[in-house]
C-alpha cells in the first residue's frame, strides 16, 4: 500500500501573516510617498508665490546702467490688481502705451507671469484656491499648506508671501534750486502717475515762497514718473522745467537736487549742462550696409556712466525722420521693448525711449541713425540735444564726410 504524500503548501495563518505584512509595509510605502508628494507640492507653492509678488510689484534687483527697470503690475497700472488672474489676462485696464506728453508708459502689459506658472493662477499646487487680500497692509497671498485648513505643522502649515505698503508706494520729496541757493517764489508741482486703473493722473501742488522751493507727495506708486514745475504759476508762467523722468524706487524718494533748477548756467529748462557725452570731432560718417544712403553715424566719448531719458536730433534734411538709433548699449527703433515714442523721430522733436538708454565711460562710441529717406552727402548740420541722469547735453555736427 502506497503512503500518501506530504504536501509542502502554506497554512492558512502563514497566508494570513503574509497579507497583513503586505498590508503594512503598503500602508507605510503610500505615507511615504504622500508625504513625498505633499512636500513637492509645498515647494511648487512656495516658488509660485515669490512669482507673483515680482508680477506684482517687480524685481528690485532687475536693472539697466545702475537704474531700477522692474515695477510689475503697480508699476504700470499704479496699484494692486482686483484678482489675481489679471496678472495673466488683461479684461478691465487700458492696454499699455507711451504717453509723448508726460514722456511716462501707462497701462497693463502684462502677461506678468510666464507660461510656466499655468494658467490657474488662483490655485495652490494642491488645487485649493489662495487667500488674496488687496486692501490688507500688508498684501497677502496665502497657501493654507497641505491640508488646506487655517494653521497646521510641517507641511500642513500655511504658506505667506506679504507685500508691505512701503515695498510698493514711496514719499517723494524735492527742492527748486536757483543756482547754488534755495529757489524763494511761488510754483506748481506737477506729478505724473498712474491711478491704480491705469490710467495717467496729475498730482498738483502749489508752493509759496514761504516753502524755499520744498515740495512733498505721499503715497506715490513706485515706478517711472514724471515731473513738471511751473513758475511762477501754471497759468501764466515764465519758466517751465519738465516733464522730467524720475525712477521712484525708494520708501522714502529724493529727486536729484539738480533738476529743478532755474538757474543751472546752461542746459535749457533748468537741466544743469553737462560735458559727459563729448562730440568726437571728424568722426561724422555715412557709413555702408543695409539700407544704403539712409545711414548717418558719429562717435561721442562718454566720461561718467549715465542713462538718457530723452534725446532730440534737429537737422537740415527737410522732410527726413529716424527710425532706427544704434547705440552701444541696444538699439531703438519704432517697436518695443526698445522703442522711441514718438518715432519716427522728426526732426527737432524730442523723443523718449523705453526702457532708458544706458551708456558706460568709453571713448569712441558709435551711434548710428537710419533715415526714412536719403541723407547721404546731405547732411550739413546736425544738432543732437541729450537729457541723461547727469544733466544736458547738446553738441553740434557740421563735419559729415
């Protein structure tokens, strides 16, 4: 008689051993990985958040010969936006454009944040929607963390990025010199800014001689603004300084004692003369390429790093406009992000570019125009008349070979 054989299987406490093994190794790999995942996710937030502060008020550390050039959304509208998804898509403000008048850019041009960010910018990496508060000092955008409620720990914790009043307004003072004294008479101060809907709005404030030429405004959006002064009046004036660039980037701003001053010894309009961009005597040329006898070019040496906010070219060529400027630095043409406005450039009108031109120390440097029509060999005098962040300049050239 044959034995039987012994079947060598698994009992069923072994099997039931196995799968509460299995279960708890599961349950400890998923903790892990949604912990994992939920500090990802923290991380994405965070990185998100800092974005749109900058799309809200700008990069400090973004800037062009030594100047500030990054305002955000404030910037060009003059306030903070309603929602957040208008720093992607612009449905309320006017879109942005060059005002010749008050030589300042007004109005949303955005996107403010890349593609990258997404489109929901509502949203937290987690897909729970931010706490935005507008009205608050300071701005707030909060992430409620991974659990989405108010409070918690760790990963749980809410997540703030704050945007205090002083980071994005300023207290703007200035003086009115006459020569090397305080100016003793009455004037208007005029300042030009966005209103928070962007759109350009003045700021009046009249001054007696009691003031010594002192003048304040508060609570001005940081950003590029202009400024005018009238004297004695608006109404009747007999001198008139501005509008002159102003690149308000400080809590507390002091605009340059030199440019209001009613008797500066040169440089028109109360801007102090200066000699850092020199004409280079024998050095106004035609020079060849693409398009051909539309071309006129000088090199000017330049003694202190400054930055032109205006520039105005006054020749004899009737009928002839600039369209193109090639500086060292970049070149402006009629299209942003490096434009004249207006442009073309007609002779004897003075044009602001934006963003504003940078020129470092250097002898040398080469500036060349092209015209709208033929210049070549017709050129006899070319007055160029600069307003830069160290004062006036103005040279003219009558050598063209």
């Amino acid at each position: 008689m044959r034995g039987f054989k012994k079947n060598n299987g698994f009992t069923l406490i072994e099997m039931l051993m196995a799968v509460m093994v299995i279960g708890i190794l599961s349950v400890v790999s998923i903790n892990y990985m949604q912990n994992d995942i939920s500090e990802i996710r923290f991380d994405e937030t965070l990185n998100e958040l800092e974005k749109i502060k900058f799309a809200m008020v700008g990069d400090e550390s973004v800037t062009s010969g030594g100047e500030r050039i990054s305002f955000g959304f404030q910037g060009d509208i003059g306030g903070m936006p309603a929602t957040l998804a208008q720093l992607l898509t612009n449905v309320t403000y006017p879109a942005w454009s060059m005002n010749s008048t008050y030589r300042v850019g007004i109005g949303w041009n955005g996107p403010y944040l890349s593609s990258e960010t997404g489109n929901d910018v509502a949203k937290d990496a987690w897909g729970n929607n931010y706490i935005y508060n507008s009205a608050s000092n300071p701005v707030t955008v909060i992430s409620y963390g991974a659990d989405g409620a108010v409070g918690g720990a760790g990963l749980d914790s809410d997540i703030t990025v704050s945007i205090p009043l002083n980071y994005y307004q300023s207290d703007v003072y200035g003086f009115i010199s006459d020569g090397s004294n305080p100016y003793v008479g009455g004037a208007v101060i005029e300042l030009y800014t966005p209103n928070g809907a962007g759109v350009i709005t003045t700021r009046s404030l009249a001054i007696t001689a009691a003031d010594s030429g002192y003048f304040s405004f508060l609570g001005v959006s940081a950003g590029v603004r202009s400024i005018s002064v009238y004297i004695p009046n608006k109404t009747t004036p007999t001198t008139i300084m501005g509008p002159a660039i102003v690149v308000i980037d400080k809590p507390k701003f002091m605009i340059p004692s030199t440019l209001f001053n009613i008797n500066s010894g040169g440089g028109g309009g109360g801007c102090p003369a200066s000699t850092a961009i020199q004409y280079v005597t024998g050095s106004a040329n035609y020079p060849l390429g693409v398009p051909p006898n539309k071309r006129a070019a000088f090199n000017v040496n330049v003694t202190g790093a400054l930055t032109i906010s205006s520039i105005q070219f006054t020749h004899n060529v009737s009928g002839a406009s600039i369209t193109q400027v090639v500086f060292p630095s970049a070149t402006y043409d009629c299209t942003l992000p490096t434009a004249f406005a207006p442009c073309p450039v007609a002779s004897g009108v003075e044009t602001v570019p934006n963003p504003v031109i940078s020129m470092s120390v250097g002898n040398n440097q080469t500036i060349t125009m092209t015209f709208d029509t033929n210049v070549k060999g017709n050129i006899t005098s070319l007055e160029v008349y600069v307003v830069h962040s160290l004062g006036c300049t103005l040279f003219t050239i009558t050598d063209f070979i």
